[in-house]
C-alpha cells in the first residue's frame, strides 16, 4: 500500500486534486459572493424589500427583529432564508460547470473508431467470421473463399 501512495503521489495526482479543491473553493467563494451581494438584493427589492438572511422561523415562539436578534437571544431558529440562498448558490454552480465541462468537451478532438474489418456470415453455425477466413473459428466447417 505504501508502494502505491508513492506513486499516486509521485505521479502528480495528489497535486492535481489538490490544485482542484483550491480552486473549487474559490470558486464556491465567489459564486456565493455572487448571490449573496449581487443577484439576491434585487430580488429581494422586487419582493417587497425581503432581506433573505433575515427570513427565519423562531422555535420558541417568541418574535424577533432579526436572525441576529434570535440568535443572541440563544433562540432555535429555522433559517430559511439561508437555505434558499445556498440552493441558488448551488444551482449556480451546477450551471456554470455544466457550462465549463461542456466547453471543455468541443474542444477535445472526438474519437474516431476504426471500422469493423470486413466480415462474412458463416453457413453453418451463423457466426461472423474474418472476410479472408478459410475455416470458422466456432464450428470449425471449411468456407469458401471470395
């Protein structure tokens, strides 16, 4: 085992991932910075002025101005408003690296598969055999040749 850590290692596949989490975090950064600052401040203006992170249930019955307000009160809350941001955030995501992955496929040069070598049916046991083949592989009977 320890044969093969060296070698994932040594082979750069540990620093590709890791490259590959610092960048995915990045990423979720600023796309949070996104819908935080930039897409969820006109919609909730369109809504009637709704600050998303402030919209929540109190478990304990009581009303507060806030999340804050809740929160420093040491009240259970549900945040609601935190969760519909984090799906935005998410769907966000997914769309851009959908965007990302598929750019990223045209790009690569398509694969192009050799044709099948030509081939012939044999008569007696309906095997496809080799087109220059003089006896079949399967039952072995004699063909004609072409």
């Amino acid at each position: 085992m320890w044969k093969e850590f060296k070698e994932f290692v040594s082979k750069g596949s540990l620093l590709d991932m890791a490259i590959g989490i610092i960048l995915g975090l990045a990423f979720g950064a600023i796309i949070g910075s996104l819908v935080k600052d930039i897409i969820m401040p006109p919609i909730g203006l369109l809504l009637g002025k709704v600050d998303f992170n402030n919209l929540f249930i109190s478990l304990d019955g009581k009303g507060y101005a806030s999340l804050k307000a809740a929160q420093d009160a040491g009240a259970p809350t549900i945040n609601y408003g935190t969760f519909i941001n984090t799906i935005i955030i998410f769907l966000i995501t997914a769309f851009i690296v959908f965007l990302i992955v598929r750019a990223v496929n045209r790009m690569r040069k398509p694969v192009v598969l050799s044709p099948a070598p030509p081939t012939k049916e044999c008569p007696f046991c309906l095997s496809q055999v080799p087109l220059m083949a003089t006896r079949c592989p399967f039952c072995t009977s004699e063909l004609k040749k072409l």
